[in-house]
C-alpha cells in the first residue's frame, strides 16, 4: 500500500520565487529566510517520497472567476507552469501521478467528497514556489506532483472543518492505493497577511505562533475557527490557512515536529514552513524494553529523539523511557 511519511505546512509567497529565481537568495533581505531552508531541504531528500500531494490555490491562472472549483484535483501527466503576468517562471514543469491522482479523485468522490477534475491545468506560484522552497533549483523536481487547488478567492471558501476531513478522505485513499508508494502532502499558502484594503500590510505574529503550534499538539483549535475568526486574526488572505488543515487532517493526531521557519516579513507576509512526521504508535515500557536495537534507534528518532546504533543501548532506552513519561 501507499503511505503518507510526511506533511508540510508552507507559504508560497510569489516573491520568495522570483528571489530564488534571481539569485536574490543572500542579499540581506531575503538571507534569514533562505539560510533555514537547507535542514528542511534534507529532511526531505531523506525521505525520498514518490509523491508530493500539493494543496495550494489558484490565483487567477488556470481558473477566472468565471470559474471557481472549491476543490479541484490535478490528474495530469504534467502541468506547466503559469504565465502569472512576468513570463513563465524558468523552474521545471510539474510531473504528475496520474493513477494515483484518479484513484484518490474516485475514493474521495465515493466518500462524498465532489472534486473537480482538470485533465489540464497551469499550475501558478501556489504550486511552485514550494516546490523552490523544499528542493532549491534542480534541473528537475525530484518529486511527482499531486496538484490540489482550493479556492480562497471568492466568498465562500471552504471551512477549515471540511478541509481538515477532505484531509482524511485522502489519506484514506493513498492508504488503500495497490501499489509501494511513499507520500508527502503539503498545504500551502498563508500565514498572516491582508493585500486589500484599511487593514493591507496586517500581521500577527501572535496568531501565527499559535497556529503552528496548534497544528502540532492542539490542532483542534485551528480545525474549528470560523472564516471570520481567521480573516479577523489573519487578515483576509490568512484565510489561506484553511488549506493547512487538509494536510493536517491527513496525518496521525500526533504528529512529531521536524522543522520550523517563521520569518518576518517576506514581501508583505508572514512565511511560514512547518515539517511533520507522523508520531510512532504507543508503546509500552515492556515493549519498548523487548526492542531490538535498530528498532528501538528508528522509534527513538521517531519519537524526535537523535539516536544511532553506535549509541549505547541503554542510553537511548533511557532516553526513549523518559520522553514517554516512563520513568
Ligand atoms: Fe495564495
């Protein structure tokens, strides 16, 4: 079966592209930001998943408001990428996962769950600039790419409750998929900003801590905030936090942190990269006690605690121990 190995949180603010893809990435501005990134960059290589499910929304390019889908799939061999207005960023065209693409799509549909399919679409910044953030400038992405579009753009967006539970529907597909397939999802999009208006220029950082902290141990509290909480405390394009939540609602409940970026401010946003793993099932001591070494060493980094198997046994048992609260 296939299986989700990771989820990611992650802004995709346009500007953050156009720095990579002008070699802006250490001129002082943009240095704090692109300097975190290499960590991320290898947790992820590590993990070598097969396939990236991407959630992020249009912005007016492969869809007008002549046509909004609320949640759209992306089944395509490829997708290119868009002409957002400055010519089409010089990046790799987007691979896709066609049979995983249509089984997730008729599971999710069976489930109640009517997604749009779109057998072509151009895929803009939503999709691209984390795909930049994640694997930098290769000559090609190292991932196939699931592309989810949501739409944040006209009233009514869907809720961060129907997000966190379509976020389910697809783990539920992926996991019965037949075939060896190691997914990655990520919602994009967010954190804190408002382009529009008396309140343009809005961040809380405040609200923007909470929520990343939220999504890892209470993510409760995000699932169930109302759209007029979110553009209240989040600013009217902060309501691009609900496409977190799908990716949240397709990890375990507990999940263990593996990297963290906030920065303020990238353009005239908040940026935002959070990393998961799904947390290790519980365990009793006696079970944790009767491991064998090299299992015990992948459930202690598991578990976010470093480990290896030239440590001494005992150590990492004590360490493993007294992280479950065990002694
Ligand atoms: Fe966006």
């Amino acid at each position: 079966m296939a299986k989700i190995i990771a989820g990611i949180g992650c802004s995709h603010v346009p500007a953050v592209g156009a720095a990579s893809d002008h070699g802006k990435t250490e001129d002082g501005y943009w240095t704090p930001l692109f300097a975190a990134l290499p960590a991320a960059r290898k947790w992820i290589k590590d993990l070598a998943p097969d396939v990236l499910i991407l959630v992020y929304n249009d912005h007016a390019s492969a869809f007008s408001l002549e046509l909004i889908p609320t949640f759209a799939i992306g089944v395509a061999q490829w997708f290119e990428n868009a002409d957002e207005g400055y010519g089409r960023r010089q990046i790799p065209n987007v691979e896709g996962h066609p049979e995983l693409a249509w089984h997730i799509t008729e599971s999710c549909i069976l489930d109640g769950f009517d997604l749009t399919i779109a057998n072509k679409m151009d895929v803009d910044h939503g999709c691209s600039v984390p795909l930049t953030v994640f694997f930098g400038e290769p000559a090609a992405w190292p991932v196939k790419v699931i592309p989810i579009c949501v739409n944040v753009i006209q009233y009514p967006p869907p809720t961060a409750r129907r997000c966190y539970d379509l976020g389910k529907a697809i783990r539920k597909a992926v996991e019965e998929y037949d075939g060896e397939l190691k997914v990655a999802i990520a919602g994009t999009g967010g954190m804190s900003h408002q382009l529009q208006g008396e309140r343009s220029g809005v961040i809380n950082t405040e609200f923007d801590v909470n929520y990343l902290d939220n999504l890892r141990d209470n993510n409760d509290v995000n699932r169930d905030r109302s759209h007029l909480e979110y553009i209240r405390e989040a600013g009217s394009e902060g309501i691009e936090l609900v496409m977190w939540q799908i990716m949240r609602g397709a990890m375990n409940e507990k999940v263990v942190e593996k990297f963290r970026k906030y920065h303020v401010a990238s353009s005239n946003t908040a940026f935002g990269v959070i990393c998961f793993e799904n947390a290790p099932e519980e365990k009793s001591a006696a079970e944790i006690k009767a491991m064998k070494e090299p299992v015990l060493v992948e459930y202690a980094n598991a578990l976010g605690i470093t480990a290896h198997v030239n440590d001494l046994k005992k150590d990492t048992l004590e360490k493993v121990l007294s992280k479950l609260g065990y002694s």
